[in-house]
C-alpha cells in the first residue's frame, strides 16, 4: 500500500504572522479524516517558526527547494543540513516555477535528489510538460525524459524514499485542471517507466498530481489508481480548502 500524501506548497506566501494564521487555522481542523500524510511547504524565511507550531502535531514540514551543495560559498543558498535543523523532513525539487524561472535542469534537480536523500530528506520531485508540448502530442516523451534525467543513479533504496509530482505546466495556478482520465493516463505511464528502472520502487512510489487541485475535483483526482496525492498551491494557502482537500481522500 502506498501512503497517501497532500503537501501544500504556498510558494513565495506567507510571513511570520500569515504563517502562524494558516497553521493555527490546520492545526485547529484537527488531524484528517483519512489516513492522509499532511505536508506543508512554507517558505525559508518562515520554517523555523512553522517547526516551532507543528511540532508533535499531524502535520510535517517541507521546503520548497534546496541547495546541491553541503555548504560553502553559494550566496543565498540553503543546504540540506539547515533544513534539517528546522524540522524539514520532505522538500520538493524541480518545480516547473524553478526549472522555468531558474533554469533548472534535470541534471540539477538530480544533483539535488542525491544530496537531499543522503541527508535523510524526501524529495517530492515535480515533472510536467508545458501546453505546446502537450498539443504536440510529444507528453509521454518529456515526462519520460524528466522522470529518468531526475531520477538518474539513485539506488534502488533512494529510490524507495522518493516522492514524484506530476504537474502539468498548463495547470498550475491557471484554474485549469487534467480530467481525472487525464491524469490517471500519466501517472500510469510513469509507473511503467518507473518499473522500468526497479519494479519494486515502481510499486511503492507515491505519485502525486499537481494542477490547480481543489476541495471540488479533489476526490475524483485522488480516486484514481495510480494517483497517491496531491500537491496543492493556491489552494493550500486558505485553511479550509487545504482541509477540504486531505478530507476528500
Ligand atoms: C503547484 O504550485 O505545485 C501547484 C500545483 O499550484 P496550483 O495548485 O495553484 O495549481
């Protein structure tokens, strides 16, 4: 059995003051209905008060990216290490806002795979084809090659740990969603890629989908056999949707 995951990611949102709202607003909602893992993903400036509210609580902490050097001269860098001393047990890498806005490669996010998993972090690693690349039928082949450059050298037990998004460009923040059939079609796909490179890994993965996921189509997503969860922006940033979200699992 995979472990159903929801992991909000609030992007560049949420100062100390907001930070502490949102998380008393989900600490105040109680641990879910379902057996749903619960992640929320502030940003840097914000993880440390965010470890200090949700310790011994239900709800585990992320970053939203990492650095693939242990430490040194890397201006505005955070490493693995540091992340560890606030409490961050998951960081999500390659989001398609850092591979369109900071150029980042397969080869980098792989980089970073490695040095987050020798740390002890999970990493939720996001993959997705932009719209032209969709309209060009051409999904399946970039999927594909983001999955293997991403996933490229991590052993069979790395691999276990890992966590994998699928998040179509053209869904995120845009209000527009892949149907349920959509979305189940790629994540299939990927887990028969995925078995490719270690049949047991492919198994025990968790894939999560990404894509202006909300309360309203949330369950019908998470009803799908190959999607494990969900990773949320926008709405992650108000209490109740975040909530209505893990409660639809
Ligand atoms: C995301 O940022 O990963 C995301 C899926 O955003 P949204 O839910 O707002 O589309």
């Amino acid at each position: 059995m995979r472990p159903i995951i929801i992991a909000g990611n609030w992007k560049m949102n949420g100062t100390i003051a907001e930070t502490e709202t949102l998380l008393q607003g989900l600490l105040e909602a109680g641990a879910p209905s379902s057996n749903a893992t619960m992640i929320v993903c502030p940003p840097f400036t914000a993880l440390y008060r965010a470890s200090q509210l949700l310790e011994g609580s239900h709800i585990a902490l992320g970053a939203q990216d990492m650095s693939q050097h242990e430490k040194g001269a890397y201006t505005g860098e955070v490493s693995a290490e540091m992340l560890l001393t606030v409490s961050v047990r998951y960081v999500i890498l390659g989001h398609s806002e850092r591979r369109q806005y900071h150029a980042e490669s397969d080869q980098l996010v792989n980089a970073k795979a490695k040095a987050a998993l020798s740390a002890g972090l999970i990493p939720i690693i996001c993959i997705g084809e932009t719209l032209t690349e969709r309209e060009e039928g051409r999904t399946e082949e970039v999927v594909a090659g983001q999955l293997e450059g991403s996933l490229a050298g991590l052993t069979a037990d790395q691999l276990k740990k890992s966590i994998l998004a699928y998040e179509p460009v053209w869904a995120i923040g845009t209000g527009k969603t892949a149907t349920p059939d959509m979305a189940q079609a790629v994540h299939k796909f990927l887990r028969s890629r995925l078995a490719g490179i270690d049949k047991e890994a492919a198994t025990l993965i968790p894939i999560l989908y990404g894509g202006s996921v909300k309360p309203g189509n949330a369950g019908d997503l998470l009803g799908q056999p190959d999607i494990d969860g969900a990773l949320v922006g926008g709405a992650s940033l108000k209490a109740a949707d975040f909530c209505g979200i893990v409660n639809a699992v």
